[in-house]
C-alpha cells in the first residue's frame, strides 16, 4: 500500500520550476475567460491522534488526513491532485477574505453530506466525537486551475492507449496537467465547533497568526493532578528528545535551574525507556518477556514485533514510547497491528499525579518498585564529571510535578 502524503510532505521543487508555474497562475488570471478555479481541502488530524494515543493506519493515513472538494457544478467525481485523491462534498465556506487593514480571516468550513453515502464524511464525524470537536486539527485550502489537475482526472491508460475516463468527461480548454501550478496556500486550524446535525457539521477556523499574541489564561492550581505535558515541557523527564538540544552549556544551565534545598542541580536523562502505563502499573510486571534494560528501538512499517519489544516513534520533538503485548505483525502488510494500537501495545503513560512522578524521578521510591537500574534511566549514583552530558542517575527526590499539593481546593491565581 503506497505511503500517503500530506501537501506539505511533499519535496521541494527546483525554484525555476515553481516560478515558471507562478508564471501559468498569473497569465491565466489575466485572461478574459480563465479556465475554472478547482478549490480543495486537506483536514489534517495526525497530531490529534498521537497526542491522544489514539489507533490510526500509519500507512495510508486515511484516518489521519481527510480531503475533500466542493467543486461538484464542475465535476462530481472525486479530484486527484499530486496523486492523492480529494473526494467530491458539499461544502460551503464562508470568512476566507480578508482585508490587509482589518483583523485576519475567521473562516466557516461547512460539511453538508450523508453518512451512508459519503464514507469520508462518516469517518470525519466520527473522530468529531472522539477527538473533542477535533480542535486543533490543521485545515489547507488549496486552489488551481482545472486545466492544471492530474491527467487522470480526464484520461486512463487502456492497452497503451489514452482514452477519456467515462463517455461525459469534458476535458478543460488548454489542458496542461502541472502539479506545481497553484495559488499560494492557506493555512487555519479549527477553533471551535459552531454545530452539527444529523446532516452537517460547521467549523470555525482560526488562523496561526491569532495566536502570536495571544495571553494565556490563569493557572489552575490544582493539588493532585500534574498539568504538565509528559516528557515535554516543565516535564523534563526526556530531555534531550524535547528540547533537541544536547550541548552541556545549556544541559548544565536546565539542571541548576531544576533543583532543590539540598541539592543545587539535578542530573536531566538523555533517554528515558518505558516505566508504566496510566494506571502506575509497571510495564516489567505487566509483560514479563520485556526487558527494562533493554534499549527501545524506533517504530518500523516494515518489522514484526514480539511480545516484550520496545519501541519508540517521534512527533515534533517528542518520542512516545510502547512494549509490545501481542505478535504484531509488519503494520506494512497489516496496518491494525501499529502503535498505538492498545490490543498489540502497551504505552508509557504517565499518570499525571505524585506516584507517577516518583516512579520516573524518586530514587528511593523507584528501588522499592524494582528499578534500581532501569535500561538507560539507572539511579545509582551520579559518575558523570564536569562538562559531561547527563543520563539522569541522580535527583535526590527532586520532582517536576506540574501540581501544587499544598493547595487544599481547586483555586485559581495569576501567575
């Protein structure tokens, strides 16, 4: 099964190529009778899946990336740009404009489609519900000219031969398939979800450049419950995969100012391997054919994997860690079989309160459970000298909780 692409995965095109095509955009504007604008849609949902460790099919990503285009008056059938496929659906959009002395656009992406016999539209609502009103989902508009679409839009190849694809396909005046050849793209994201019915769904979308500027709300101060992002920022648990930075000068700077009354700095793990799940049930004791001492390896299509592998896969800077519980066979040839797939993966999740914390981060605490020397996370004392990069052996208890345990109540203050 080919590896679908995003818009934005494909290369990059040589720059006499892409002005050449700028070229074409240009003179066919200026033209008394310009052939018709063909305007397309890629919703782009792949980040809210990995953040919420939700199953998707990591090869063709058709649950992970919807397109859509509301070009039907021009062609009913579906549109096929760059090689993937856009599928035909009523949609009304409204807001894309915007003026260069008002605030920027707020566009409104409306679907109005049958679920029966639109499936994408099916699958789209249903990662709605799952993936709460799919907020931060990444939304493309791209817009060509019909003359520029893929050839196969028009023609198939039968015998050798070109032929029309079906007796009423009218092929565009001046035909000239050229993949570059679009206007500039626009980039939203979704903010909200105005309302559905049995038939519709309508999003508001929000440009990047809203949020530039954009004060952040007042920390809750919550006592039990860490707000802090496992592994990523104020966590620390993984340095060197969050920050993408592992020089000692700015190592040594992060761990003086992460310390405690009786020590002055701690020691940040480079790598951290699986610990336990949500539940602070330890993965070592959950599949007792992984070895924590093993080091995981990254997520490959192309492997099978047995009960106790470890394995990693990174997203923006960040690397989400899995034991294997059941044979999974190549995700290539069966794509169920991928991470995070809970029948086949068992995920390192942190469960977002103080037992968590102390399994990653208290020495003492971690030799109670076991974890005396935990694959590359080991807690004996430090032996790394001046200037030497950190493989978090030593923290003296000295936690990164995102929580306030003194707070009695839920309260909330400036910070």
């Amino acid at each position: 099964m080919p590896t679908d692409k995003k818009i934005s995965e494909f290369p990059s095109a040589p720059a006499g190529k892409i002005l050449d095509s700028n070229k074409k955009i240009i003179s066919e504007l200026q033209r008394v009778a310009p052939s018709s604008v063909v305007t397309l849609f890629e919703i782009d949902i792949e980040d809210l899946l990995v953040e919420n460790l939700l199953p998707y099919d990591n090869a063709s990503r058709s649950d992970a990336v919807f397109r859509f285009h509301n070009n039907l008056k021009l062609i009913k059938q579906d549109i096929i740009w760059k090689g993937q496929v856009y599928k035909a659906s009523p949609i009304k959009v409204d807001g894309y404009e915007a003026s260069s002395k008002g605030p920027t656009a707020t566009p409104k992406l409306t679907f109005v489609s049958d679920e029966e016999d639109n499936k994408a539209f099916r699958e789209l609502r249903t990662m709605l519900r799952q993936l709460d009103d799919l907020v931060g989902g990444k939304v493309t508009r791209l817009r060509t000219f019909a003359k520029y679409l893929d050839e196969e839009n028009f023609y198939i190849n039968v015998g050798g031969e070109k032929r029309l694809v079906g007796s009423e396909s009218i092929v565009p005046e001046g035909f000239q398939p050229d993949p570059l050849a679009e206007f500039p793209r626009e980039i939203f994201f979704i903010e909200r979800k105005i309302g559905e019915s049995a038939k519709g769904i309508e999003l508001q979308l929000a440009s990047p450049v809203d949020f530039e500027n954009l004060s952040l709300p007042r920390r809750k101060c919550i006592s039990r419950t860490c707000q802090f992002d496992y592994r990523g920022e104020g966590c620390l648990y993984e340095y060197s995969s969050h920050f993408g930075v592992n020089d000692s000068a700015t190592r040594e700077k992060s761990e003086k100012s992460f310390g405690c009354d009786n020590l002055g700095g701690v020691n940040l793990p480079t790598e951290a391997p699986p610990i336990a799940n949500e539940k602070n049930e330890l993965i070592k004791d959950i599949i007792p054919e992984f070895n924590p001492r093993s080091r995981p390896s990254k997520w490959s299509a192309d492997r099978d994997y047995s009960v106790g592998s470890s394995i990693y896969y990174e997203k923006n800077n960040r690397k989400y860690y899995f034991v294997c519980k059941k044979f999974a066979e190549k995700s290539r040839i069966r794509p169920s079989t991928a991470p995070p797939n809970m029948n086949y993966w068992e995920p390192d999740i942190c469960s977002k309160n103080i037992k968590g914390c102390k399994l990653r981060w208290d020495d003492t605490y971690k030799r109670t459970k076991g974890l005396l020397t935990y694959g590359n996370f080991a807690v004996e004392s430090a032996t790394r000298s001046s200037g030497q990069l950190g493989n978090g052996v030593t923290h003296a208890a000295c936690m990164p909780f995102g929580g306030f345990p003194s707070v009695r109540k839920l309260e909330e203050f400036n910070t």
